[in-house]
C-alpha cells in the first residue's frame, strides 16, 4: 500500500536475478493465468488485521496515509481468481510485510496466501518470510531490504540446486 511490500518485492527480485530470469508484477497487473514459462511464483502482500488485505483494510490504509498502489484488488482477491495452471512444476511461496513492533502476534498474510496455494496443488518451495516495517506506512528498514534480498538469493540456490550464482 505504501510501497514497502514492493521495495521487498524488488529485493527478493534481485536476489533471484543472480540465479534465474525474475520479474515483478504488480498484483492488479497480475494474469489470472501463471505464463507455463514461469518456474518460481512469489506472491506477496502487507498483513492486515492477521491476515491477506480485504477491501476493507485497504481502503482503511488508503485513509492513512499516501498509498502507492491501487486499493481495488490485493492478493487475496487475485488468488481467487487465479485458474489453475502446472501445479507439477511450478513451485511457489509467499512473503508478506508486517509492523515490527507486534511482529509476535498470530496472523500473517504470507501464510494465509500459502495455505490458498497449497489448497489449489502448489508446492511450496520454501517457507514463507516476514518483512518488517517500522510503523504503519514505514519506513522499512535497510536491513529488511538486505535480508530480502539474501532470501531471494537462497530461493534461486534452492530452485536450481546451484550454490553458484549464474554469471
């Protein structure tokens, strides 16, 4: 909402880059069908109210603040229309952003986004990952930036069986 998820997006997107073609795409720019050329899916969004946004929360955020992204769709309304697609080759996981300060409370959208995945035939490729934000709409800490960026790392390692990067 606030362009934190996608600073982590970019990190994690770089992180794969040293090992696979990656690419990020904005959920409301998102096809309802997975390209077969794809072999990783990273779907990620902010934690609202211990779970994936609704409309709801969204528009709640849209009123806090200056909101970079378009309110109107989010991951959950995007992974419920997603079709099927090569449940076989295709791996996936989630990341989600959460407020560092409640960072222990139960609720994550990265698990919810997961367990919808698993339910349709996905498999996980890794666990999912939280990044944390100082507040509300940030900032996001250099730190995170770097941890999602290792973690992008680890899923090209873990994706392709190298512990090379391609180069």
């Amino acid at each position: 909402m606030f362009g934190n998820t996608e600073r982590i997006a970019r990190a994690i997107r770089d992180g794969l880059r040293q090992y696979v073609p990656a690419e990020t795409v904005p959920v409301n720019r998102a096809p309802d069908v997975v390209p077969g050329d794809v072999r990783l899916l990273v779907v990620g969004g902010p934690t609202h109210a211990f779970s994936m946004s609704r409309l709801s929360t969204r528009q709640g955020a849209w009123q806090q603040g200056d909101v970079v992204m378009p309110i109107e769709v989010g991951i959950r309304e995007w992974l419920g229309a997603l079709q099927p697609g090569d449940t076989g080759r295709l791996r996936v996981t989630t990341f989600d952003t959460r407020i560092a300060k409640v960072r222990r409370l139960p609720g994550s959208a990265a698990r919810s986004a997961a367990k919808v995945l698993r339910r349709r035939g996905y498999q996980m490729l890794s666990p999912s990952e939280s990044f944390f934000v100082s507040d509300t709409t940030g900032p996001i800490r250099d730190v995170e930036i770097e941890r999602a960026q290792r973690w992008g790392e680890e899923l090209g390692r873990l994706l392709t069986g190298s512990a090379r990067a391609a180069g």
